[in-house]
C-alpha cells in the first residue's frame, strides 16, 4: 500500500496545502483543530480506521504545514497552523477577482452585442 505520506519538498507549498486538504479526512481534522489543539487519541477518536494510517493522515498535515505538534510526556499534541490556510485563502482570493473581471468583461461584451444597429 503507497504512503499517503508522500514527500512535499518538490511542490511549491500551495500544492502540497491543497493536496493536504484534498482529502475529507484531513479536512476533518483541520476543521475539529479549529476549535482546539488535540491529542492523537482525541483527534483519530471519530475515525474507523487503523491508529498508524490515520497517524499518516497527520503525517501529510504537519508536512505541508497546516498542523503542529508537540509532544508533552508520552502524549503527542496537534494544533492548527493558519498561516498556509491564509496561503490557500490568498490565492483563492486572486482566482476569484480574476474571474469576476472576466466574466465583467464578458457581460459587457454580450451587452454590446445586444445594442441596436450591431
């Protein structure tokens, strides 16, 4: 069975962000790392599956940046790093204006066309 975590180095880091949150068990986590850091246990607690996949689920997470982890005891804690989600957010932003100037400009075009005399 191939790793789910495969290495990020190669990808710029939008790719290795999105790539992270492409999966709806990751978009879990972050989402439940919202609220409060977890530990392992609390944070796999919804999960039907294996302890060592699902620790490979955070594995991707912590490698594109989008978690961090500590380790206090014998007990591994994670918590949100927003800082690459507002990386995400940044550049969903640029697509939305450049899409929104497009279909302006196609608006105005499809207008024109309806002008008399054209």
């Amino acid at each position: 069975m191939p790793s789910l975590h495969a290495p990020t180095t190669s990808l710029p880091p939008i790719d290795g962000i999105f790539r992270a949150l492409a999966d709806p068990t990751r978009r879990r986590v972050v989402e439940r790392l919202n609220r409060s850091p977890a530990s392992v246990s609390e944070l796999a607690q919804p999960f039907e599956m294996a302890l060592p996949s699902f620790i490979e689920h955070l594995k991707v997470l912590e490698g594109c940046g989008l978690v961090r982890s500590g380790k206090i005891g014998r007990t591994r804690t994670y918590q949100l790093a927003p800082e690459p989600l507002q990386l995400a957010e940044n550049w969903l932003a640029e697509q939305r204006t450049l899409w929104e100037r497009r279909l302006d400009q196609f608006d105005a075009y499809v207008m024109s066309l309806k002008e008399p005399g054209k």
